[in-house]
C-alpha cells in the first residue's frame, strides 16, 4: 500500500449558483473525496457568474456548509465589473480571466481591459487565464510587462507547451497545468464518443498529446482536470451541445496508471497533483489528510457508482492501474473503496 497525500484540483467546475441540475457542492465534493482529491478550486463561470463581493460571498458561504473537502472558491474577470476587483481580491483564492470563448458568458477582450486586470488583480493572488493558441503569447507578455504571476489553464497544443518552456526558460513568472483528458485522449476519439468529447480547448492531435508528455516533467506544473460536467441529455443534444467532460473521480486513477506503465514516477504525480499546485495557489496545509493506494491493482473504471451528478465520464471502461482505498480527511476516514462512507444517511 502506498500513502499519498490528498490530491488538489486547481480547476472544477461546481455549478453553484444555476447549474445545480449538473452538479453542486455536496456531489462535486464527493466526487472529489471518491478521486482521492481533497481540496477543490471552484470556478466562477456559473449563472449568474461570480463578478462582486457579493456573488463571492454568497458561494463560498454554500461552499463551506455543503462541501464534504476543502472547496476555495475563484472570481472572475469582467471588464464591466473592474471596481470589483479589490475586494475580491481579499477574498477569492485566484482570478480566472477567460480569453477565448467557452462556456458561460464571462469573456474579456481588447488590450485596455485586459492590461487593467492584469495590474489592479494583486500580485500575490494568481491570475489563472483561459487561453488558446495567439491568446497565450497575450497571457506570457501581460505576465512579462507587469511582472505578475500568470498561470495557464488547460494547456493543449504542443506549440503552446513549447512557447511556455521557452518563457519559463527567460525566467518570466508563468505556471500551467494539463488535463487528464488532453493527455489521455486525442481526436480520434471524438470520432466514436461524438459530442460527449466537446470540450474546450478541444482534443488535439497525437503529436500534441505526445509533446505534452514530453513536457510532463519539466514545463508541466499541475494536472488540474477542468472537471466540467453536463447531463447526458445535454451533451447529445442536437443544437449546441455543452462544452466539457467531468474528471474529477478518473483523473488520479489514470495518473496513477501511467505511472505504473512507467510513463512518469509516483513522486512526479504528487508533484503535478500536490505539491506545486499547493504551492502556485498559497493554499493551507491540511492536517491529518492522506489517501492510500494500492499501486498493482487492477480495475475497469469505474469501480464503484460516479459520485459527479452528470452520472458518466469518457474514461468509462478505460483499464487502470492503481486504486484508491482509503481516504482520510481531517482525521475522518472518508472514502473507503470507492465508497463515500455516510454519504446517504
Ligand atoms: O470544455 C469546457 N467546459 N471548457 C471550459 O473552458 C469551460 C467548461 C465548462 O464550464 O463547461
Ligand atoms: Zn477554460
Ligand atoms: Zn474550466
């Protein structure tokens, strides 16, 4: 048995406020707590999204009172709410700054809004943006001219991964983060999983997903899973089906499958999944918290009923290596194979 610490997802998405029919704090959670992942960055770009004080206040508030781990709520960017950003910068574990289009309406465009942001969001809180392609050479140079921390969600493209090698190399104040998805998958396999794989940034090519692997030890700072859940029934839509897959209970079972083919070390996963996102996000240590799992056993996912209230992943029947047994959270065991204990009384 191998004892780990509980992991931490800088990048999920729980729905709260009006998208609870897809997930919400006390499913999201437990979905987290059934992945081995005990603290979670919740993302702003909810209905309505959360822009002031207010909004911040009302979620983390819910947050706190339903969530079965440590849930740290983001705020985000908006160019008409700008007056906002100081008190939510006392507050909010980060900033998301959506670049391109995705889901939801929070987007911001255009050079003064984006400079603005860039100097009056604190220099000691991250700034974590949604970037593709030409937005990421934006996000290295608003990191570059005001000397800020930029972190880069979602990284998919191997032109991307190697621009941000090669601003790391000059010492610029950049982080970034992958998803299980992205290294996992490519779109060849949006061919038979259809519209259930949409996501944004979209599955890319093999020689994305192998140049990603190529920077796993080195630019590669987190795995974060955009934990991004829709209904079924929205996802096979016809009209506009969502953007998103959920991950949050596949993501360190597949870690921990590469892991055992060798593709990376046990440490490097612990690394990508806790120590730096710990360290890139200034979160609190979290006492008498730990998972353990059993390195050889092996499994078809899932091995036990999703907690995500979408109720499917894309990993369905993938093969994994390495299982989850046991996690204990502030000195409670709170999952034990698979099972979220107490979850239904
Ligand atoms: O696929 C995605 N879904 N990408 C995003 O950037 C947003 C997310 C969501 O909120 O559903
Ligand atoms: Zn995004
Ligand atoms: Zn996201």
């Amino acid at each position: 048995m191998m004892r780990l610490p509980g992991m931490v997802d800088v990048h999920v998405h729980l729905r709260v406020p009006g998208g609870e029919h897809k997930e919400d704090f006390r499913t999201g959670s437990a979905a987290a707590l059934a992945g081995g992942v005990t603290t979670v960055l919740a993302m702003p770009n909810t209905h309505p999204p959360i822009v002031s004080r207010n909004d911040w206040n009302i979620a983390q508030e819910k947050a706190f009172s339903e969530s079965l781990c440590d849930v740290f709520m983001y705020a985000g960017a908006s160019a008409e709410h700008l007056d906002q950003l100081p008190a939510l910068g006392e507050k909010a574990v980060a900033l998301k700054l959506y670049m391109d289009q995705t889901y939801g309406p929070l987007r911001v465009e255009g050079l003064k809004a984006l400079s603005d942001i860039a100097r009056l969001w604190p220099k000691h809180k991250m700034l974590a943006v949604h970037a593709e392609g030409t937005s990421i050479a934006v996000g290295i140079s608003l990191a570059a001219a005001y000397n800020r921390p930029v972190h880069f969600c979602h990284v998919s493209r191997k032109e991307e991964i190697e621009l941000i090698a090669a601003a790391k190399q000059q010492g610029l104040p950049v982080t970034c983060e992958v998803t299980p998805h992205h290294l996992f998958l490519t779109s060849a396999d949006a061919e038979h999983l259809g519209s259930l794989v949409d996501m944004r940034p979209t599955l890319a090519e093999q020689r994305d997903v192998d140049a990603l692997w190529d920077h796993i030890e080195t630019t590669i700072d987190c795995v974060a899973t955009d934990h991004a859940p829709h209904t079924l029934d929205e996802k096979n839509a016809a009209q506009n089906p969502p953007p998103g897959v959920p991950g949050l209970e596949s993501a360190l079972p597949l870690m921990l499958t590469a892991a055992s083919q060798g593709r990376l070390s046990y440490e490097r996963v612990v690394d990508l999944m806790y120590t730096n996102p710990r360290k890139i996000f200034s979160l609190p240590e979290q006492p008498d918290t730990w998972i353990e799992v059993d390195p050889d056993a092996k499994y078809v996912f899932p091995d036990h009923p999703l907690y995500t209230k979408c109720g499917w992943s894309p990993f369905s029947d993938f093969p994994m290596q390495g299982k989850i047994r046991k996690v204990v959270f502030k000195g409670r065991d709170v999952v034990r194979d698979g099972e979220v204990l107490d979850y239904y009384s």
